[in-house]
C-alpha cells in the first residue's frame, strides 16, 4: 500500500466503481493497491457522489458489488 499516484491511471473505473458502488473505501483500495484512506480522498477530490447502500448490502445480496469483489 502507499503507491502515490496509483489511482491516477485507473481513474475512469475508480470512479465509475465510486458512483455505482457502496463498497468500502477499504474493499476498493484492496483492489487498486493503495489504503481505503486513498480511495476517500480521492473520492472527495474529484466530489464523487457515492450511492446509498440498498437493503440487499446487509445481506450481501448486491450483485454488482459480489461481482466486484470476485
């Protein structure tokens, strides 16, 4: 972890991921290789709207987010 710049390549997915998902920021710097920290301050530099998590979250019934962390 700690990989300065590393969400600047990916930055379309990571942010289409951001907008569409409720995955943690922890979940989502795991895929990418950086601190959940990272994906936040990214989030909140480009002033990404993150979703409101629906019922199916608690239950993990999300699948687009089970397709995420496959």
């Amino acid at each position: 972890m700690g990989n300065r710049g590393a969400l600047k390549k990916p930055k379309r997915e990571v942010i289409r991921y951001l907008s569409q998902t409720t995955l943690s920021f922890k979940k989502l710097g795991e895929r990418y290789g950086v601190s959940g920290q990272a994906v936040h301050a990214f989030s909140k530099k480009q002033e990404i709207k993150r979703p409101v998590k629906p019922r199916g979250h608690q239950t993990g019934e999300c699948r687009f987010c089970q397709n995420l962390i496959e």
